[in-house]
C-alpha cells in the first residue's frame, strides 16, 4: 500500500506541475521555483510532515520536499540558537542533496560528452 | 533601374548561381532528402571536439564542396557572404578567418540564406564582383545552448516548437553562365505582430512571409502562378498555415505552390516537433535540393522567402515580443547553358 | 511597429491554427512517469531502513542521494532529456529533474573548460530553486519562530 500511495500522491504533484507548463505556459524552472516555496510554505503549516507520514517518497521525492526540509532544518536550529539558528539551520537536513547533486553532476560533466 | 518598387532588385540577365554545396548532421542525412546532400555526418559533433567546432566543420565543408564542384580556390573569390545562428556569427568569423577571402559578415537569423545570397548577386550585378561566396550554417546542438537550455537539459518542448537543422549551405555566384540565374531578390521590413513564445517561430514569422512574398509579387509583377513553387523558410507545420491565409486574405493564392523547407527536410515521422528551422534549414533545402532541380528542369522559376525569427534570450527574458524578417529570391532556370 | 490592437488582432486569428497541447496525455505521462520515480524512492527507502540501519527522519538523505545519482547519469548518457521530452513535469518536479538540470548544465559547458565552463555554470538553471527555496525558508521560518515566541 506505501507503494501505491507514493505513486499516486507523487503523481499528482507532478501533474499539478505539468498543468502549470501546459495551461499557465510556465517553464520548468518556474514550477520547481514555485514548489520549493509551496513546499516551505506548508512545512510552515505543518502541513507536509503530514503528507510524507501518508505518501513516503511520494512526499519526499517531488522538489517540494526540498522546500520542506530547508524549513524543518532552520526551526530546529532555531529551538536552539533563536533567530540566528534560522539561517545556521537552512541547509542542515538538505546538505547531502545539494552536495550530491554537486559532486555527480561535476564528475559526469567531467567523464562524459553532451549528446545533443 | 534596377530598383522595382522601394525594395525589390532585379537583376540583369547574367546573374548566375554556378555551383553550391551543402553539409547536414545525422537527422538531416535521414530526411527525405538525405542523399542529395554533398556531405553528411552521421554524428552530431561532426568528428570535432565541440559543438562550435561541428558547426564550422559543416559550413567549411560546405564551402570546400561548392569550390570543388565550381574546380575555383579560395583566392579565386573576391567576397565571402556568410552568418549563422551564434553570437557575434562566431561559425562565419572563424571559417573566413581559415579561407582567407574578403569577409563580410551577414545575420539575419534563419533568413541568412536569402539575404546573404540577394547581397552577393547585387554585388555580381553592380559590378563589385567577380566572384561571391554565400554561406550560412546552423547546428542543433549550438542553437539549442545558446537560445534554449543546456542539450541534456529534460525541459518538455511543446508541438509548435521547431527543430533547428545541423547543416550548413554555400552557393558561389558570378557572370560566368550556368543554368540558375538569380532573377530579383526583395529585402524584408522586420515585423512584429507581438508573439513572445520562442517555441512558437512559425506563427511569430508567417507575417513578415507574407509581407515580403506579397510585395516581392507586386513589385515584380508577377503572380503565384508565375513560379512552380514558393517556397517559405522554416515556418513549420505551425507557420505554413498561417502564411497562407495571411496571403488569402489579400487575394494572393499560394495554397497550390507553397512549400516549406522546415517541412521538406525532415520525414513526418521524424521527432521534430513542427518542423526544421535554422540558417542551414532554407540553405541546405534551396543549395541541395532545389537547385538541382532547376538544373535539371523539373522546376522552372522558383521564389525562396527565407524566414527569420531575430530572437534573444535576454530580450526574451525581458518580455519582449519576437522581431521576424524574411528575404526573398527567385532563382530560374536558363535553357540552352550547360554547366 | 505594430499596434496593441494589430497584435491582438493577429493573435486571435491564428488562434485555430495553433496545435493545443494534449493537456490529458500529458499530465497521464507526467502522472505515471512521475509516480514511477517515487516508487523508486520508496523501494530505496525501504532498502536504506531495513539494511543501513536509517529512520524514517533521516532515510531521505541517501534516498535522494540515490535517485540524484541516477538521474545524473542517465544525463551524462543523453538519455535524461527522452525522458524529460515524453514525461514533462513528470521527470522535472522530483528531485530527479533538479540533478538533471544540474549535471546538463555542468556538461554543456565542459567545452569552456572545468573552472569557467563545468564549475561557473553548474547551478545556472537548478540554482534558482537553492535561491527561493532559501528565502522562502528564511521568511516563513521567521515568521513561524515570531508566532512561537509571541503566542
């Protein structure tokens, strides 16, 4: 049952997103612009831990969950720190992402050639 | 005179089209006209090490086959005509820099084509050359970087999007007799009537189509009927419509002879979206293709109105609208001169 | 120049001749491509609980790890942007798309050399999302721990 809810509920963001190219004439940067702040804005709600205790990776793999995870790192370092933990906190939970996504696409540039 | 009207040039009678070359990239080769093309590569990067370098190599191959067919070196040519889709035309800065011939470069988007061959003929006939090279080139790979996103990139392209053509054309005029004469040429107005989506050039070009067609016919007085075809750039399945009603509406009928070389390049089953566009789309179809059928009479009188959408990302981005141009040629056929 | 009303006019006549995009097709291949995607991220999931030892806090770490690594390298073999073609938003909203746009940046512009080409333009489409996602954070964290301390 996980399974069919991460397909269903990860689908349909994607298809909110895909409405967004298709009727609003959106580009793609604009809509994974766009969900990143959404996903904030519901974190801020407390609205998307919800969503990812009912959906698992259909919560947490859509670019939503990015925005997520950037609020939830700077509230729990502001527990500790107040106003400054915010901004020490943005990046806590999301690090292994971004350095991820730094690292393998530096080293794809690096082995392989564009093909067109 | 050889002004018709305020910007159509007829051209005396001994304004020839001696040879032409041409160069296309792997989809191109596949096209419906794949094998009239002089060189063909089956890979996108041309054998080279970057894009840029790929979309030299076809337009110094295309060139390199034009002096071959017309058995002319480069210090035989007086002017070399040349622009592309790149910045500052880096394709035609860099091939004139390896040839060595008096170099004037020409952009005019994908209208390059006509324009830099209407300026080469004009300079033929004028007297201010012996010989010019006209030569324009486009690549995928470096159109899709520069104007789009990174080629890799996995944004979702939409119907009326085009397909930019990897080829490159050249085409060597001069007085020295041969069966295609350059007749008249008309030089288009940029018009803009507002479309903002690149991924939608054909409905942005079709007016500036039919404005030059219209006023090239007026000022020739001549009608449709007078060419076996007329024959429009790179407005794509979206744009060839639209020129034809625009047309329409001011009782000019090219239903009957219309073609577009975004539609002739490419297979219907080919994933082009609405079709091809680029400087090589007009000059690979119009080099490679037509002439060779005005060579050996299967076509008579043609006019090519090359297409071109001016675009820019910045001024895109800027939310400004698209700014089109197109530029007309009529090529005929002479009987009784054997190349 | 051409008028607003000229614009306006020529934008309505060629409204029929327009192609619409197939609005249904392509939110069903966005719906299941991007359904797909995250049944991948929960198989991985799973995986990364029952034999690494994660938890259901910190288990997106390597799951997205994962799922970025993919995704780079069905870039760096050219086969990304097919998917991205047919899929839309389907391959462009998960995290997927976001190394997707990361890794094509950074090897489009290979030829200008690693420090200027690979590193300068890494982030040139995928750093927008860093950026709002940031501010966004920022503010709205703001706000929250405000409420917090007041009320």
């Amino acid at each position: 049952m996980d399974y069919v809810w991460a397909f269903v509920v990860g689908g349909g963001i994607c298809v909110i997103g895909q409405l967004l190219m298709d009727v609003f004439k959106r580009t793609p940067a604009h809509v994974t612009t766009s969900f990143v702040v959404l996903g904030a804005l519901f974190d801020a709600f407390g609205l998307y831990d919800q969503l990812i205790e009912f959906a698992g990776a259909g919560a947490t793999v859509p670019i939503t969950s990015f925005g997520h995870s950037l609020l939830h790192g700077a509230m729990a370092s502001a527990e500790d720190h107040g106003f400054i933990g915010i901004a020490m906190g943005i990046f806590e939970l999301t690090s292994s992402g971004i350095s991820s996504a730094i690292l393998f696409g530096f080293i794809i540039a690096l082995v392989f050639k564009p093909k067109g | 005179m050889k002004l018709l009207g305020r910007q159509t040039w007829q051209f005396a009678q001994d304004v020839f089209v001696n040879a032409a070359g041409t160069a296309v990239g792997p989809m191109e080769s596949e096209g419906p006209l794949g094998a009239l093309f002089d060189k063909r590569y089956s890979e996108l990067h041309c054998n080279e090490k970057n894009w840029e370098l790929a979309e030299r190599r076809l337009m110094e191959d295309a060139i390199g086959s034009c002096l071959m067919k017309a058995k002319l070196k480069n210090e035989d040519i007086n002017f070399f005509l040349a622009g592309d889709l790149l910045n500052q035309v880096v394709t035609a800065n860099y091939v004139a820099r390896q040839n060595q011939i008096p170099f004037l470069g020409v952009f005019g988007a994908c209208s390059t084509s006509m324009e830099s061959l209407a300026i080469g003929a004009a300079l033929v006939d004028g007297g201010y050359a012996h010989r010019v090279i006209a030569a324009c080139s486009s690549h995928n790979a470096t159109a899709e970087r520069q104007f789009r996103y990174p080629t890799e990139y996995g944004g979702q392209k939409p119907d009326s999007a085009t397909f930019t053509v990897t080829g490159a054309g050249a085409a060597l005029v001069s007085h020295q007799p041969s069966s295609v004469r350059v007749g008249a040429a008309t030089i288009g107005k940029v018009i803009d009537l507002g479309i903002k989506n690149p991924f939608d050039m054909g409905s942005a070009m079709a007016p500036a189509a039919a404005d030059t067609i219209a006023t090239h016919l007026q000022a020739t007085q001549t009608t449709p009927a007078d060419y076996d075809l007329i024959v429009t750039g790179d407005l794509s399945g979206v744009g060839s419509p639209i020129v034809k009603m625009l047309l329409h509406e001011q009782g000019i009928d090219i239903s009957k002879n219309h073609r577009d070389c975004g539609l002739m390049i490419y297979r219907p089953d080919q994933e082009v979206f609405a079709g091809g566009s680029g400087c090589g789309c007009s000059a690979v179809v119009t080099y490679g293709h037509l002439l060779k059928e005005l060579i050996e009479g299967r076509l008579s009188r043609i006019l090519v109105a090359a297409t071109g959408a001016l675009l820019n990302p910045t001024m895109m981005q800027q939310k400004e609208s698209i700014p089109t141009i197109a530029h007309a040629v009529t090529l005929e056929r002479v009987k009784g001169v054997s190349t | 120049m051409a008028t607003k009303e000229q614009q306006q006019a020529y934008a309505e006549k060629i409204k029929p001749l327009q192609p619409k995009p197939p609005y249904f097709i392509n939110c069903l291949k966005a719906f299941v491509v991007g359904g797909f995607i995250c049944v991948i991220g929960e198989a991985l999931q799973k995986f990364y609980m029952t034999y690494f030892n994660f938890t259901t806090e910190n288990v997106g770490n390597p799951t997205s790890a994962t799922l970025i690594l993919i995704a780079a390298l069905l870039t760096g073999i050219g086969v990304y942007d097919k998917i991205g073609q047919f899929a839309g938003a389907g391959s462009a909203v998960p995290v997927t798309g976001f190394a997707n746009a990361v890794t094509s940046a950074a090897l489009e512009h290979r030829s200008e050399g690693i420090v200027l080409g690979v590193a300068t333009n890494l982030f040139k489409i995928a750093g927008a999302v860093i950026v709002f996602g940031a501010v966004a954070a920022y503010v709205f964290g703001m706000i929250r721990y405000a409420f917090k301390i007041l009320l």
